[in-house]
C-alpha cells in the first residue's frame, strides 16, 4: 500500500463541478467536495485512495 497523498489532478475520475460550494468531485466515489477527494477519502477511512488511476497522456 502507498503511503504517499494520492494528487487527484492527475486521476482519471477526478473532474471539477459547476458548484461553487463543493468544486471538486470524484466520479469513482460519486461525491462532490470543497476539498481534494483524496483528502476527504484519507479522512473518512484512514486509507489512501483505492480507486486512483492515472490519466492517460494525450
């Protein structure tokens, strides 16, 4: 298991939404948050993010 802060930028499911109160979202999850999805994630459980995945490069 990766101890490293997982960058949601950088994660397929990641995506920024039309809320201004809750700007940031995570398709994987189904959630949308004020904050990174991986800090919420991390805070909820304890764990890293277990549903990162990389973005393919264009």
């Amino acid at each position: 298991m990766q101890n490293k802060r997982m960058n949601c930028y950088q994660c397929k499911h990641f995506y920024v939404t039309w809320d201004p109160m809750f700007p940031r979202g995570c398709r994987a999850f189904a959630f949308k948050s004020a904050s990174l999805p991986s800090i919420v994630v991390f805070q909820s459980s304890g764990q890293p993010c277990m549903k990162f995945e990389q973005k393919q490069k264009k």
